[in-house]
C-alpha cells in the first residue's frame, strides 16, 4: 500500500487530485518474507505504469506489469459518500 504513494510524487500529477489505482494486470510474486521493499515505478503515458518491488539485497520480490490508475478530485469524493443514516442491512 505505501508503495502507491510514490505515484502523486511523479512529474506531471496534479497536485489538486487523488491518484488511485484502477486495475492490476500481470501480478507476480517472486518472495515472500521480505521486511522491507525497494519500489521501481516505470510511467507508461499518464494512466499505466509497472511495479517492480526488491527487498534489502536488490533481489525481485515482485512486479505488477501494468498498473491502470485513475484520477479523482475531492469533489467527486464527496458525491461518492454515503449519506449519514446511508447504511446497507443484511437479514
């Protein structure tokens, strides 16, 4: 999770707008264990880009080959939210 922050530190994002991510395509996982990772992000336009995560000694832990991301202001938030009282019941 903490390594998608590194998204709104890229040239040219918005500072105005929340970057999320929309769809995950070749997921790998190469390790497990590591307590800690290192993260190559590649951008491949402005909505795509690959993950490449490697733990202390520089060896794969995994890759997320493209990586879809979505752009969201603070607007388009709020209409999103649920009313107070808006809750969903299961019986």
């Amino acid at each position: 999770d903490s390594t998608l922050h590194a998204i709104d530190l890229l040239d040219g994002q918005d500072p105005t707008v929340l970057t999320l991510p929309f769809s995950w395509e070749g997921v790998t996982l190469h390790a497990t264990g590591a307590t800690s990772v290192r993260l190559r992000l590649t951008p491949h336009g402005t909505d795509r880009m690959t993950l490449r995560l490697y733990d202390g000694t520089g060896a794969p832990v995994a890759e997320v080959a493209s990586l879809r991301i979505r752009q969201v202001t603070a607007e388009q938030l709020d209409t999103a939210a649920p009313e107070p009282g808006d809750l969903f019941h299961v019986r």
